[in-house]
C-alpha cells in the first residue's frame, strides 16, 4: 500500500499553487479526487491551456475526475455528502468564496470534525488585500524577489518559473501533512492556509532577515552570490560555468587549481572580508585563467579538488546529463490518448516506494465510478445527471 493511500482528498482547486500542493499527496499515493464544473458551466482549458499540453498533464497527473455544479443546491449536497467521508478538502478561490459556496472551515467541520481544509489565496484570508485577484508575478513582486533578481542596475526581473505559486503550493501540502498528523492525537481537523504573498515572503529566507534583523536592503546582484564570495558565473573559452568557492578553504582550493597563487597574494584579496569588499578583482582574477580552458575540463578539475562547480544547462541539455538520467527524473506515463507521455517524477525517494503514474483525467471521467465508491445508487446518478448537477 502506498504511504497516502489511506486519505481521501477532494480536490477544487485550479491554476497552479493548489494542483501543486495536491500533486504532492496524489503522488504518494492518497485518493485524490479532481472536482470540475460540468464543461457547459465552465468552458476554461484552465492551467496551461490545452488540457493534453505538457504544463496540465504534468500538475494533474495522479487524481480522479468528476463534474460537480457546486452553485447547484443538489450539486453542493453531493459534495458534502462526500466531505463527510472525506479526510482533506483543498481549494484557492478567493477567501469570500467559500463563505459564499458555504463551504468555509465552520460549515465543513460541522458535517465532518476530522477534515482538514487547506486553502491558498493571494493575499491572506482576511486583510487589506483579502479580495484581491492574487497572480504569482504579483507576488514576487511584492515579496522582493523581482527586487533581487537580474543584473544589477538592470531594474526588477521576474524568476524563470513561477515560485510564489510553487512554493505556495509546498507549503500548503507540508501543512496538510501537519493537520493529519496532529489529527492521529486529537481526533480533529484545522483550517491550514497560506497565500501567494506569505510564501514568497518567506522564501526569501536570509536576504529578508538581512532586512528584519540589520536593517539591510538586499539589491541585485546577478550572477554572483550576495553575500559568499567567490560565487558566481565565469565565462571559460567555450561556455559559461557556476563556481561556489566562499570560505578560506574553498578560496584556497580555487587557487591551487587555477594557479594563480601569485595573483592571490594581493593584499586586496588576502582574507574573506577582503574578497568581499573586492569583489569586482576577485573575480577578475579567476576570470582571466578560466577563459584559457574548456567548461568541461574546470567542472572536473574543480570537483576532483573539492570544490563546488558545474555547467550551466538549456532544458534539453539538462535531461540529456547523466546524473539526471540516472536519477530518473524523466518519467514516462501511459496516457490512453496521446500514448507514451514524459513527466517530471517527484522529486524525493521513498526507497522502496514506486510512486503511482496514471495520467491526467479527463474532465468527469469518474464522476460515476467516485460516487458509487461514496454510496450513491445508480438512480440518483441517473438523477443528478438530469439535473445538471453533475
């Protein structure tokens, strides 16, 4: 039996930050119940628009479907009919919503006390910017991460992925397993939730406490590490490479491979502080010796030396790296339609665990099996079909 295998999930989120957190429990295992709007209610592809393309299959992968019109009085009985034996109910509507629906935390909890509703806004639950449309560019705005991201002087640069969104969604599953844990004690369930801009707050971890505790304003720093020096990108003669050297240590280790210790013996470059201060001739320094040889032959000589180092890789180049290749991060999944399909697996082992890999569902492609599983009889599908209500 899988490690999750014993919770049952219900699932109305949409867009990325709740599918991530789902995606998390689908993957081990929990009985995650995807639940969409009938398609004559809700026509939206959703996330990544085609619900075949690479970005849908890849955060949905692992769940169930049914349709389900919860603004239907008979609709929302049937969804609470099913809370009632449901573990985790998830959702990122804004906060009024569930007020709306009559499916906050109180309502839930009055038909099941042992169920746990994580939710994920932009802003908070509650607030000056409650009702507000959260959006993940947004938030790493307004969490500082566009702040210290780019070259500097370039201005504010958004991140490559959308880490708001990402991490809102981690956090939100960490906090899940936190409620159902703590339920084991107390028998009861809680409301866990987090929002976009609360993540991206904390994801900036020590440049935000640079700020709380000593009053400094982080600033771009491009490719160089703000505060570890020598850390950063340097161009070799064909190609870029990372090289993480901080310490007196590492800087020793760097010298010895570079051979450049009659360059290290400037003054301006005898101690860490020093480095720091000097930056810009720090790195002009292991600059000047690593054009004169290719990326690949520094990536070895650095790492047989200890110190961290590696290539700087497109996608494609990432996937073809024999690490990545022999940690099977490519995972392919069978899909009815489109066949043999290539997913990103979860990222941490559970040795001895395979995690499951059905595909994405389609819209409603288990309305009926799900809620015969939750004790509806054949008639009142039959019922609810006529009325629109699933």
């Amino acid at each position: 039996m899988l490690p999750l295998a014993r919770f049952t999930v219900l699932d109305l989120t949409r867009v990325r930050s709740g599918p991530t957190a789902v995606r998390q429990l689908a993957d081990w295992g929990a009985n995650v119940i995807k639940i969409e709007a009938p398609e004559e209610i809700d026509t939206g592809k959703g996330l990544g628009g085609d619900t075949h393309g690479p970005d849908y299959q890849n955060v949905h992968r692992n769940k169930r479907s049914i349709t389900l019109n919860l603004k239907s009085p008979d609709g929302l009985a049937v969804f609470k009919r099913m809370v009632a034996q449901a573990d985790v109910v998830v959702e990122n509507y804004r906060p009024d919503v569930k007020q709306r629906l009559g499916i906050d935390y109180e309502a839930l909890a009055a038909i099941n006390p042992r169920i746990v509703l994580a939710s994920i806004s932009g802003f908070g639950q509650d607030g000056p910017y409650a009702k507000r449309p959260g959006f993940d560019q947004i938030a790493q705005g307004m969490g500082g991460l566009m702040s210290v991201t780019g070259l500097p002087g370039q201005g504010p640069v958004r991140a490559g992925i959308p880490v708001a969104d990402l991490t809102a969604g981690l956090y939100t599953a960490i906090g899940i397993l936190v409620a159902l844990l703590e339920r084991e004690q107390t028998g009861k369930g809680r409301w866990v939730h987090t929002s976009l801009l609360e993540a991206m707050v904390a994801m900036m971890d020590f440049q935000a406490t640079r700020w709380t505790m000593k009053g400094e304003v982080p600033k771009q720093a491009g490719n160089d590490h703000p505060t570890t020096i020598p850390t950063g990108l340097f161009r070799t003669s064909d190609g870029v490479i990372n090289i993480a050297g901080g310490g007196g240590e590492m800087w020793r280790r760097i010298v010895a491979v570079l051979g450049i210790e009659q360059e290290a013996a400037d003054p301006d470059l005898a101690t860490d502080a020093l480095r720091s201060r000097n930056r810009a001739k720090t790195n002009a320094v292991l600059q000047a010796k690593l054009e004169t040889d290719t990326a690949a032959n520094w990536v070895e000589k650095f790492n047989v030396a200890g110190v961290p180092c590696g290539p700087v890789y497109s996608m494609d180049q990432v996937f073809a790296d024999a690490q990545v290749q022999h940690l099977g991060l490519a995972w392919p999944v069978q899909h009815p339609q489109l066949g043999e399909i290539t997913l990103v697996r979860p990222p941490m082992q559970l040795e001895g665990v395979e995690p499951p890999r059905r595909p994405t569902p389609e819209r409603g492609e288990h309305t009926s099996s799900v809620l015969r599983e939750f004790g509806f009889a054949p008639e009142e599908i039959d019922s609810l079909r006529a009325k629109k209500a699933i």
